[in-house]
C-alpha cells in the first residue's frame, strides 16, 4: 500500500439548513481514487444543522489514505412580519387577533409591555384600559432554523 494524500474540501461555506444534504468534496493524488465519506459515522451526508465529523478513507487494494474535518451546517435563518402599529377604540371585553408570521412557518408568541393595557392569551390581545403597550413578536426558532430576531408594535387602546 502506498501512503497518498487526501484533501477534504468544500467550495464554499455550507449552505444553511433547506432540506437538501450537505456534502464535502473528496480530491486524491493521484486522482479519482475511490473513496467513502463519512459524516458522524454515517454515509448519508446531513441536512439537519449542526457539527459532523467527517472522515474519507480510500477504498483501493494499491493506496491507502484517510482525511477528516467537520462540516458545519448553520441553522437556516426566519424574520416575523407583523403588522403595523395601531389605535384601536377601547370596548370592554375587546379582543385584538394579533396576525404575525415567520417566514419560517413555526409559531409566533407575544409579550405585552403593559398587560394591565392589554394582556395576552395566545395570539389575541385583551384590552383591560386605555393606554399604549409595546406587543413584542418572538419566534424562538428550533434546532434547524435560528431564533428571528423579534418585532415590537406599538398598540394604543384609545
């Protein structure tokens, strides 16, 4: 068995999680060895964020070689679009849907600054007086997809 050389690259950063595999880019001299990567031990190359050891080994009876290094896939990334802010006239027992998204499609939550103003329960806004409160938007993201950043909306109960 002769010793050769393996290069483990990858052209570019990965790119973040979207459901298609991450993958490495074997090179060996001399070229076109055969070659089997694995990434934590596993042939399928990842689609899920996170860290993977990599390891290329040589699979010819003449050569011998092996490479390793980790492929980093980042969490993809999510904005929340909310509606502008707004007044609404004060009604008892008044309930405002409060309508963000993320583009991520996972679920908004919501904080009220003020929930003496308007307190929350799920994606509704009581109105308890008048006054303003700041309604924070957040969407905590999840082990693929990375937190959005979170969208304040002013709301005045007139």
């Amino acid at each position: 068995n002769n010793p050769q050389r393996l290069t483990l690259y990858w052209l570019e950063k990965p790119s973040p999680v979207n459901g298609v595999a991450k993958s490495v880019i074997v090179t060996t001299t001399p070229t076109n060895l055969p070659v089997t990567v694995t990434y934590r031990n596993v042939s399928a190359a990842p689609v899920n964020a996170g860290n993977y050891p990599v390891m290329a080994t040589v699979n010819d009876s003449n050569y011998s070689g092996v490479a390793t290094g980790i492929l980093a896939v980042a969490r993809a990334t999510q904005t929340i679009t909310f509606a502008p802010a707004s007044s609404i006239n004060f009604s008892t027992n008044g309930v405002i849907n409060l309508e963000a998204t993320s583009s991520s499609g996972l679920p908004v939550t919501y904080t009220s600054s003020i929930p003496a103003v308007l307190s929350i329960s799920g994606s509704k806004a009581y109105m308890k007086k008048r006054g303003s409160s700041i309604i924070t938007a957040t969407q905590a993201g999840n082990s693929n997809i990375a937190p959005a950043v979170s969208i304040r909306k002013i709301i005045t109960v007139k």
